[in-house]
C-alpha cells in the first residue's frame, strides 16, 4: 500500500472508558480503519490529561484514574481519511478530533 506524500493526520482524542457498542472506543475505531483499508492507526495512551470538562485524569499512584487520555493516529491520503471520517461519525460521543495536513516521508519498507 502507498500513501500520498501530501497526506492527512486524523488524530481522535477520548477517554479510556469511552466505549462504543460495549467494546472500548479506540478498539472499535482501529478495527473500522482496518475495515476500510486505511494505512494504519496507532493508539497511544497518556499518563495525565484533561479535556472539555476540565476533570484532571492522571496515572500517579495517588491519584488513580480509570479513564486515561487516549489519542489514536492516523495516517492516510486526504479522500480514504475523509470518508473514514463519515464511519467515526456514529461512534463518537464526546472527544476531540483533529486534522492535520502532513507530508509523508516514509511508509514501510520497499526492500
């Protein structure tokens, strides 16, 4: 598969506990872009964060949260990214999302 030079960031931000179909939301959406043939999605997960409602999420031991930051990439031309976005659509509740136009230096390995 090749990607575009001029291409896309999708990134998703949610929560931990977002869940969509009683599965976790970052699963659900990382399998749809596998569906859909998208280049590939990564999922990282924050040690602290915030988001629209201001509620302090953090990993310290004193202050233990069950719904950590979330943030899944992806990385594809312009067309597939946005007719993913139609399919994320229904899944998301509340979170973030956010596009970015990015060049794409290197995908894999030709060799």
């Amino acid at each position: 598969m090749r990607i575009p030079r001029d291409a896309l960031l999708l990134r998703i931000f949610l929560g931990e506990s977002d869940r969509f179909e009683g599965r976790p939301l970052y699963e659900r959406i990382v399998l749809a872009a596998r569906e859909m043939h998208l280049a590939g999605a990564t999922v990282l997960r924050g040690p602290m964060g915030f988001g629209r409602s201001s509620r302090l999420h953090t990993a310290k031991i004193l202050r233990l949260s069950e719904d950590l930051p979330i943030v899944v990439e992806i990385v594809d031309g312009e067309d597939r990214i946005r007719a993913f976005l139609d399919a994320l659509e229904p899944m998301m509740g509340s979170g973030l999302v956010t596009l970015e136009k990015v060049q794409v230096l290197r995908y894999g390995d030709d060799g």
